[in-house]
C-alpha cells in the first residue's frame, strides 16, 4: 500500500518536459536576439572593400567596351550604346552610385561614396572614386573609339 501511494503523490516535472520547455526557451530566445541588436544599434553597413571598388569598376569596363559615345558630367558619366540606349553612371545624394538604363532599372554599384567623377583625356577615361572613409581608388580605361574633345 505504501508503493500505491507513493505513485499517486509524485510531484514535479519529468526530464523530458524539462527539456522540451528548455529548448522551446533557447529557439525563442536565438530567433530574438538578432532582432534585438538590430533594434537597438540600428542596420550598420560594412565597410566597402576593394573587391566591391573592383566589381564596380569591371562594370564600368564592361559598359564602356559596349558604348559608341562617352559623356562626363558632374557625378555621372553616360554612355550611349549603337541601339540608341543611353547608360548613366551616377552618384547620386544618399552616397550611392546606380546605373540606370534609358533611365529605368536603378542597380546599386557601389554604396558610402564620397565623391565620384571621371574625365576624358585623349583616348582615356580617368574615374575616381572616394569612399566615405577617405580611401580613394583610381582606375583608368581605354576608350574603343577616338574622341576630338577632352571631357572635364
């Protein structure tokens, strides 16, 4: 009699509820806690690396292997291809350089930008890039076509 009773009067949990409610706990808390330090420091962007500087200007490269005319403007540059598209490469306000194509489809090249410009000598373009932190990049390419006027 005393065995029957002590089986009616068992108290607490078994090892298996312990950790079902334990690991329940832990994927909570894993799934909040990115979320939290987001909230809390806000989305911070990493800093811009050569290799990102590069792919910008591979398709800058690109681009301009394609164009039949290359124009310099402040913080842009616009490349018009045979069939008539024109390519502006910019800069825009938020520290942002896109490529927009007869002015539609923004693609992000290159973000926390400083300053970027380029200029035509003879039958080279100069670009520069300064990225917010002060690292500058310089690249120049060689145009397909011969220009007569020196862009600024």
């Amino acid at each position: 009699m005393n065995i029957v009773c002590w089986l009616r009067i068992k108290k607490g949990f078994t090892l298996i509820e312990v950790l079902l409610v334990l690991s329940l706990f832990l994927l909570v808390v894993s799934f909040f806690t990115p979320f939290f330090l987001t909230v809390t420091t806000g989305y911070q962007v990493e800093k811009v690396t050569f290799q990102q500087v590069t792919m910008f200007y591979n398709h800058i490269s690109q681009d301009i292997k394609l164009a039949s005319d290359v124009k310099v403007e402040q913080g842009s540059l616009i490349l018009r291809r045979e069939e008539e598209k024109n390519i502006e490469i910019r800069l825009l306000p938020s520290g942002q350089v896109r490529r927009t194509s007869d002015g539609e489809g923004n693609v992000l090249l290159l973000e926390d930008v400083q300053t970027f410009s380029c200029r035509i000598q003879y039958q080279l373009l100069r670009c520069k890039v300064v990225i917010r932190n002060l690292d500058s990049f310089n690249k120049s390419f060689l145009l397909p076509h011969k220009y007569e006027w020196e862009g600024s």
